[in-house]
C-alpha cells in the first residue's frame, strides 16, 4: 500500500512537470523504465495519463501514439488503438509496426476492408516485411473464407523465414483444409433431406442423428400408409397418423438445415480464434 501511495504521489509530480514544460519544444526524453515498471504494476490509469501527456510532445509524439495503442490493444479496446496507430506519420520508426497491429485490430472486430487498405499503405518494403504483408493478406481472406484469394497470397510467399514458415504450415495444412470442408450448402443439406429424411443430417457431419431420423421418419410414414390401406384416405386415424408424419418429416428438413448453419458457426468461431492466434504469433516475432 505504501508502494502504491508513493507511485502516486510521484506520478502526480511528474504530470505537473510535464504540464508545466508543455510549452517547451521538447519535453524531458521518454522514460522507458518508469513506462515499464507501470506496465508491470498493471497501473492501468496511470499509464494511459503518463503516455497521453507525451502525445503534446513533439519529440515524442508517435512513440507514445505507439506506446498508448498498443497498451488498449492489450486491453482488446480496439477503435482506442486504432485512432492512435492511425495517427502515426509513415515518417516514424513505428509505422511499419503499427500498421501490422492496426490489420489485427480490423480483422478482429471483422473490418476486412479497412485491414486490407492498411496492409495496402506499406511500401518500400524488405522482403520479410514483404512475405509477412502477403501472410496478413491470406490471413483475411481466410477470415472471409474467401478460399481461392487466400491461395493466391500463399504461393506468393516463399519458405526462408523459419518462425514464418512454421505458422504458414499449420494454417495450410491444419486451418485451411477444415475452413474449405465447412463451407457447406444449407440448401444441398434440406434436398437431401427431402430426398431421404436424415440424409442431410448426415452429410451435415450428424451420422447418428440422421440414421435416428431416417428410422423415425420410415416408422410414422409406414403407420400412416397402413392406415391409409385399412381404413381409407378419410379416416381419423390415417389423418392423425399422416399429419404426425409430416410434421416428422419437415422437422427433418428444417433440423438438417439449422445442422449445417450451426456447425458453420461453432468452426468459424473456432477456426477465427486459431487464425488470430497465429496472426500474434507471427507479431511477436516480427517486433523481437
């Protein structure tokens, strides 16, 4: 507690000699040690004022635009962060590094359009930062599932960065292949259905829920057409037992459809938490 108090009081110092220097052209040089020890303490408010004054300097504007977005990225407050990377002159050390965060930012909150103009906006690049532009390039057409843009990036990347080669490996063979096989049509699934009840279930991925479907619905339509043989078309029991068969028989239509979109659904979210898992990957190393 009395550690806590006196990084208090210390800040409250430092912000009123930095207010009070405002003036100047260039403030006291960024202190990168006290910037680390408000990281470690997790001084979350202190930290966001500290770099925030630095922003009136014009030494050292951009390393705390930097500093300050990176800082809400980590706390997953995105349009925070990206007002500060957009900020960042293509003249600063940080451009390149920011712009790289910025692409992540926009494919998280799924702004795939902006993501691909900000990764547009680097130029003059070197050939790893070159291989690593088309990796985030792929990494949002798969976001999209747009499969065949997505192969069009890869081939362009070639094989000499180990870490890079390793990431781009398991996303080609391990993500890749599952992202191609969910894209499955909901419609092909409800024919199928309506050909042979289950069936679309089936081809959904549900083998057992189709096979229970197919039994259920073979079972309520044979009662229906026995009733229909003894007692007539217009008979209460051929009606019940045909009304039932059909209700069966639509839910099986309906329910092999909602199949596909629901297994869409769990795999996107999965295969989206892998890809921007490897997207961090790739960051780290990129800034070490």
């Amino acid at each position: 507690m009395i550690l806590h108090f006196m990084n208090k009081v210390f800040f409250f110092f430092l912000s009123v000699v930095l207010a009070n220097l405002s003036s100047a052209q260039c403030l006291i040089p960024f202190d990168y040690g006290f910037l680390t020890h408000l990281k470690q303490e997790r001084l979350t408010t202190e930290l966001e004022l500290y770099l925030k004054e630095y922003q009136n300097d014009v030494c050292k504007n951009d390393t705390a635009l930097y500093e300050l977005g990176v800082y809400y990225f980590s706390l997953k407050q995105f349009s925070q962060a990206n007002s500060c990377f957009h900020q960042i002159t293509e003249s600063s050390v940080y451009f390149k590094k920011a712009i790289i965060y910025l692409t992540i930012s926009h494919v998280i909150i799924n702004q795939y359009v902006k993501a691909d103009s900000a990764l547009h906006s680097l130029t003059n690049l070197t050939d790893e930062e070159q291989q690593l532009k088309w990796f985030y390039h792929s990494m949002i057409a798969l976001h999209k599932e747009d499969t065949a843009l997505y192969r069009m990036y890869d081939t362009k990347i070639t094989d000499t960065l180990y870490w890079f080669h390793e990431a781009r490996l398991y996303i080609k063979y391990e993500l890749y292949p599952k992202i191609a096989a969910r894209q499955k049509s909901v419609w092909l699934a409800g024919g199928l259905s309506m050909l042979v009840p289950g069936l679309g279930k089936v081809y959904a991925g549900r083998k057992y829920e189709g096979l229970s479907s197919f039994l259920q619905n073979g079972a309520l339509f044979g009662i229906a057409f026995e009733n229909i043989n003894r007692s007539g078309l217009g008979s209460a029991r051929s009606i019940l037992f045909t009304g039932i068969a059909s209700v069966f028989y639509l839910g099986n239509i309906y329910g092999s459809i909602k199949a596909v979109k629901t297994n869409k659904r769990k795999k996107v979210l999965s295969s989206r938490y892998e890809l921007e898992n490897q997207m961090h990957i790739v960051l780290r190393n990129y800034l070490q």
